[in-house]
C-alpha cells in the first residue's frame, strides 16, 4: 500500500544515519560491502531530506549453500567421482517509499567459493565486477484511490514476477541468481479481485536503427525446458477472485522469439543469424488452490499451450495437475498428487512438438528436488507423468521436517535402439528436508535426495546417458541470515 499522507514532518530523536549504520556494520565487510554500503547511505540522507511522509527499508541476505552431486540433474557415467562445492548469495535490498511513489532495487553477487584469487593485483589484472542488478523498479499510484480501490499502480524496471504456486511464473528462489523480468505491470487489487497485465520488450543494446534481437544473452538464459534462449517480447494478464477459503486465477502468457535461420558455412557448427519477426507462443489456463474440508487443501491446475514454437514449428501442448493435503494435527500433514504434462510420441516421430514447458516458473518446487525434469538438465520431448506423495511434520515453531516420495514415468513411449518399445517408467526419487529457524534472522536448512532410476531414463531419446548407474544422490546444507531494518519518517515522530 502507498501512503497517502501528507503535512509537515519532523525527524526520529535517534539520527536516522546511526540507525542504519548499526545494520550497514555486520555486512561492510563482505565482498561487496563498501559499494552496498555507499548504496545505502545514499538513501538515508534522501530520506533525512524528505519533507513529507516517507519509509526507508534495508534487507540483507547471505545465503551458503554446499552440495555433494552425485548424479544430480542427469545420470553419472559408472566410475564418475561426485563432485561437491559450496556457492553463496549475497544481496543488498533497499526500498524508499514516498507518497503514491516506491523505490526498490537488489544487488546481489552469486559465486562459488574459490572461483575467484584470494587476491587481485589491480595494476596487472583490469577490475572486474561481480555484482549484478537482480532488481530495480519504480512503482507509482496512479490515482489517490485509497478511499476507492486497494492498489492501482504501474511498476516500471527490473522486477521478479510472482504468481500463484509459482508455477509457471516465478521468481526461481532456489537457484542463487534467481530469476527477473525487464518489464512494465499494470496492478489493480480491490477486496477480492485482483487484475495485472504486463508487458517486456527486449533489446540487446541501443541501436540507431531495426529491432533484430539476440536470444542467447549474457547470464542465465531464463528458459527452463531446454528452449535455451530469451523472449523478444511478452505480454500476459492475469486475473484472481478470492473466496472465503479458496482462490480461483486465470493467466494468459505470450511471449515471443526472434525468427532466425542456420548459417551452415560451418556444418560442424552452425550458428543462428536473427532476423526481423517474431514466432509467438501463447500459454492460457486457470489454477484453484483451496480449502474442500476443514482437514483438507486441494489445489488444481489446467493449462493449454499453443502458437509456435522458437523454431517456428507448431504446438499443441498440455499441462495438469491435482493435490491435495490431509492435515491430521496441527503437527503432521500428508497428501498426494499428480502431474501431467504432454509430450511428442516417442514411438510415433511423426507426432511432433507436442511437448508442454512450464515457462518461467519454479520447477525444482514440484517436479522432484534433484531437478531432473525441466530444469537445467534436459530429459527430452516426450512430456512427463509425476505421481507423488507428501508429508510434513512440524514438531515446533521453528522447526520442520518433509518427506516427499516421487514415481516418474512418461505418458508417451519411446523404443530403445532396436525398435523395441520400453517400459515407461523412469524411476523413483525420494527427498527429505529439514530446517530449524535458529532465530527470526538465522536459519538452516539441509536435505538428503536418492533416485533409483530404470533403464529407460538413460534411453537416447529421455537423458541419453549410455553405461550410467541406476541410482543416484544428492545432499544438501544452507545457511540463510537475512537481517532488515525499516525508519519512518512520518508527521508526529
């Protein structure tokens, strides 16, 4: 919500640059903490100078992650010594809200311990940043409609997109760098309705003239079920009513790619030249997340995908979903679910691109924690059926514990070498996870992932691993601190 107040301002007793200072210390001293800091400091003197109501808010994050990979993602090849290493997220969020204004950016620098000198010689080696810009945006009220409607706002820049389970459009948290948008968003929010529509157009620097876009970007390429390349351009509207235990959403997502043909001077090689146009691919469907019963939640997903694929080629793809969860006391919960997205026949290559991508969403949250399935790791055409089962026991308050049981198979077959049809099973996958909320700013968070696979999971035409094992591991340890700090300038303080 913005403030809509107005009037004379006086300052807090206690200097609002000693304040911040105190939150600023704990974090000078990591990699980035001199320029964060700087950052910081910026804003407080802005909002020391304010003559109206205004909100200064601080945040960080460090976030540790060390993981021992062994066959995580994609199957080993037997002999392969499992790697492990740890990477840190550390981030700097700063907001300033003024009336009917928002100001909000995210500096983050992701890395792998040991990727780096412990030291640099600035006279023999060029500085080089690692800092990114995660997020930036401005939000404004467009109208003083606080005695009208919740929110109507246009949020401009940099920004994570959110919505529902996160499904489809999400802001990736588990992956260090996350996942955000250069994009414009439209927000209505009125007691039970909310209505956004938003918009991106790409471009991979200023041009004096055309508008021919280069998928492939530096960073990390935001596709998830290997598309392997970013949108030109985007637009959708999402739409949800809330009810007194349920919500019902709609979304309507198209995002479109640069055309492109294959220069093959290089037939080893080839390499795409862009070109004016766009193939647009369009994604519609709802989602329900609810309450049935007083023990029961269930939630549902339907969504259709059709349009063109990036390469121009036709679709017409599929996805649902079912879940439900069993709340036996305020300590254990337990449900199943199920999960169908469609794919091309794998015994019938005449049927083609038929299969479904999540888009931007969180698939690590869903389709198992190893990240086997639309994820980083391709697994081929051939769509995916995920029947699971769920539980949670929370002994404290601070406390958790789950355990997750996933059965994987495709709904299409695919033949081996031969010409043989093979079993479409793929395999089982178990994960456990425990976190232990040390204090409201620490906590720990760690977890144990097996999968035991069939011989059709390394088939050429699924994850094309030839003389792999059949099991696979993955363990996991996260140390998050995210400390905050907020100072309100408002009239009477």
């Amino acid at each position: 919500m913005f403030s809509n107040s107005t009037g004379n301002c006086t300052h807090s007793a206690q200097p609002p640059l000693s304040r911040a200072r105190g939150v600023l210390k704990s974090f000078y001293h990591a990699r980035t903490g001199k320029v964060i800091a700087s950052c910081c400091l910026v804003f407080v003197v802005m909002i020391a100078a304010a003559p109206c109501f205004a909100q200064l808010s601080v945040s960080a994050q460090l976030r540790t992650r060390s993981e021992l990979r062994d066959g995580q993602g994609t199957p080993s090849v037997a002999d392969t010594v499992p790697a492990f290493f740890t990477s840190q997220r550390t981030r700097v969020s700063i907001g300033f809200t003024g009336y009917r204004f928002k100001l909000y950016s995210v500096i983050q620098d992701v890395r792998v311990w040991g990727q780096d000198a412990s030291t640099v010689n600035r006279v023999t080696t060029s500085g080089q940043s690692t800092l990114m810009l995660h997020e930036a945006w401005g939000e404004i009220s467009l109208l003083d409609t606080a005695n009208h409607v919740n929110q109507f706002t246009l949020k401009v820049g940099r920004q994570e997109l959110n919505y529902d389970d996160a499904r489809l459009v999400g802001n990736l948290d588990w992956l260090q760098q996350a996942r955000r948008h250069d994009a414009v968003l439209l927000k209505f929010e009125n007691k039970d309705i909310v209505a956004h529509a938003g918009a991106a157009f790409n471009q991979n620097e200023e041009r004096k003239s055309n508008t021919i876009y280069n998928g492939v970007p530096t960073g990390y390429s935001a596709g998830t079920n290997g598309i392997g390349t970013m949108y030109k351009s985007m637009q959708f509207l999402y739409a949800a009513r809330k009810f007194k235990a349920s919500t019902l959403s709609f979304l309507f997502f198209k995002d479109d790619f640069s055309k492109f043909h294959a220069d093959n001077s290089n037939p080893q090689q080839p390499k795409p030249v862009y070109e004016s146009g766009v193939w647009s691919r369009f994604t519609t469907g709802a989602h329900f997340t609810g309450a049935l019963t007083k023990r029961i939640n269930a939630s549902a997903d339907a969504f259709y995908q059709g349009g063109s694929y990036r390469e121009g080629t036709s679709l017409n793809e599929y996805f649902f979903s079912f879940a439900a969860m069993y709340t036996q006391s305020k300590h254990f919960s337990i449900g199943p679910g199920v999960d169908l997205t469609s794919g091309n026949n794998g015994s019938d290559p005449s049927k083609k691109y038929q299969r479904f991508d999540p888009l931007y969403g969180t698939p690590h949250k869903f389709w198992g924690y190893m990240d086997y399935f639309y994820a980083a790791d391709g697994f081929g055409p051939n769509g995916l059926l995920d029947l699971y089962l769920k539980t949670r026991f929370t002994p404290t308050e601070k406390s958790y514990i789950t355990f997750d049981v996933h059965q994987f198979s495709l709904p299409n077959a695919v033949t081996d070498e031969q010409g043989n049809v093979m079993n479409k099973s793929l395999g089982i996958e178990f994960d456990l996870v425990g976190s232990f909320a040390l204090t409201k700013i620490v906590s720990i968070e760690g977890g144990y992932s097996f999968m035991h696979m069939s011989s059709t999971m390394l088939n050429p035409q699924v994850k094309n691993v030839a003389d792999a094992g059949r099991g696979a591991q993955w363990a996991w340890l996260m140390i998050n601190i995210k400390p905050s700090f907020s100072f309100d300038k408002s009239p009477g303080k």
